[in-house]
C-alpha cells in the first residue's frame, strides 16, 4: 500500500499540463536547430534598426565633410569615414531601412502574383495551366539576376523600379510551388467532399486549398527576402538600385572599392557585413522554419 502511495500524486492542472509539453517541444526544437534562434533574433534586430533608423543614426548619413574623409575607425566614427567625410556607421544603419523595405515589398509582389497565378494554374488546369506555365518557363529562361537587371535597366534607374524588378524576378517560384501544392491537394478526400456538396471554386481554393500550402509559402517568403536583399545589393553597386545621396549598402561598397587598394578596408566592411548578416540570417530561419513546419521531418526527428 505504501509503494502505491509513493507512486500515486496529484495531477498537473490542465493549463500546466499542456504548458509543459509545449514548452518541452519548444526547447527540444531550439536545441536541434539553433539556426532559428540565431537567424529569428538577427532579423528581429534589422527589423528594430530599420525601424529606428533616423533615431540611431550617430550623424547625418548624408552631410558631406571633407575635414572628416577617409578616417580610420575610431571612438568618433567606429565604422570610419568615406570619401566624402559622411559616417560609415549611420549609413549602415539607415541603409537597412532600404533593404529591408526592398525585401518587403518585393517579395509581397512576387508573392501575391505568384501565388495567385499557381491556385488558377493548379485549380483550373487545362489551357490556363498551359498558358501560365509557358510564361513561367519563360522567365526561368533567364538567369534571375540577368533578368532583374534588365528589367531595371528598362524601366531606369530608381530603387521603386528595382522592387518591381526583384519582385518579377520572384514570380516563378511561388508560382511553381504553388501549382504543384495545388495539384496534390485538389485530388484529395476533403476538397472532393466540399466540392460534393456544391461549395463554389473561390470557396474552394481559399477556404480549403490556400492554407494548406501557407507553410510551403512562408519558408520560401523568408528564403525569397535573403536573395531581395542580395539582389538590390547588387542592382546598387552597378547604379541601377538607389540612387545617391540615399544610403545603400551596395552602393556605398561600390564607392569603397576603389580605395581597397590603399588598404582603406573600413568603407566596405561595414555594408559588406550588414549584407552578409541579413542574408545569412534570414536563410537560416527559412531553413529553420522548413523543418519547422515539414511534417515529414518533424516526425522523422
């Protein structure tokens, strides 16, 4: 009687019940991928810099002194000066705002054409799916940097036009990832029975279908945003992206390069490691999130 006393004890409340096993989940997933956790908290800090921008910013990013130019790093101008005397550190910090807000929009317009032109592809099929995908093949022709730089180019030089660029450039794979999502959800059980019952197509597709296939689109939206970064980037180093005074991280790094010869390090390395933070963090939280929400991962770990 007494080993049945000393096995037996009051149960856990319901919410603490719960609250444990979630909170054990939680920690088992945090140790089995730190790149969430190390990706989630670099993306919510650009996030805040973006944000606050014009309130961290040291100095005026944009105020030319030429008593000041092509200083060295120190306790005045951490990141040093260009070669005009501007704060290499304030121009990193109000260039997120610019990134940032390329990421954003642009995958928002890939996102929303994509995703749009994959449910009628995928749903409808026939000649809108024929049609559809034949445009898409289209532009997987071209090399996705190639493209937007043309695109660009075509439209001129401003950062408005590169956000369209990256975003048509962004097109494609929500497209194709929606499509085939698509495909596999329209032949199953619950859709037939729905559609059985005399619910109507838009009911359909974005009652049953759509958020079955928003975990696929979150993983490529964050995935998407660490190549908008890089692509605007590289749109501003050739001209094509922002256009000076305003600060961007592939602009400045093209101004700094030509005194890398001098072993004037200082100009580059402050955009070219914001670049490289951004990209690399929200790559490792759409890797994160892919085995986050795959269940097929989830139930092989």
């Amino acid at each position: 009687m007494s080993g049945v006393g000393a096995v037996s004890s009051s149960p856990l409340p319901v919410a603490q019940r719960a609250a444990t096993p979630l909170r054990g989940r939680l920690g088992y997933f945090l140790r089995r991928n730190p790149r969430v956790l190390l990706g989630g908290v670099v993306v919510v800090f650009l996030v805040l810099v973006a944000i606050f921008a014009p309130l961290l910013v040291p100095y005026d990013p944009i105020e030319v002194n030429p008593t000041d130019s092509l200083e060295a790093p120190s306790l005045q101008h951490l990141f040093g000066t260009d070669d005009l005397g501007r704060d290499v550190l304030s121009r990193v910090i109000l260039g997120a705002r610019v990134s940032l807000s390329v990421g954003l929009i642009s995958v928002t317009i890939g996102l929303i054409v994509g995703v749009s032109v994959g449910l009628a592809a995928g749903y409808l099929g026939g000649p809108v799916d024929l049609l559809a995908m034949r445009v898409i093949d289209a532009l997987l022709a071209f090399p996705a940097l190639l493209l937007a730089i043309s695109i660009t180019a075509a439209l001129g030089p401003q950062i408005w036009n590169a956000m369209i660029a990256i975003g048509v450039v962004a097109i494609p794979a929500y497209t194709r990832l929606t499509r085939a999502q698509v495909l596999s959800i329209r032949e199953r059980e619950f859709v037939t029975a729905t559609r059985a019952i005399g619910a109507s197509s838009w009911r359909i597709v974005f009652r049953h279908i759509l958020p079955n296939v928003s975990n696929s689109l979150v993983v490529q939206a964050s995935l998407s945003t660490a190549f908008a970064i890089l692509a605007e980037a590289s749109l501003s180093f050739l001209g094509l992206g922002a256009q000076p005074p305003t600060p961007s991280w592939g602009q400045d790094i093209n101004y700094s390069q030509r005194y890398l010869s001098n072993m004037m390090w200082w100009m580059s390395a402050g955009p070219g490691l914001a670049i490289f933070l951004a990209v690399l963090s929200f790559n490792f939280l759409g890797d994160a999130l892919r085995d986050a929400l795959d269940p097929h991962l989830r139930r092989r770990a």
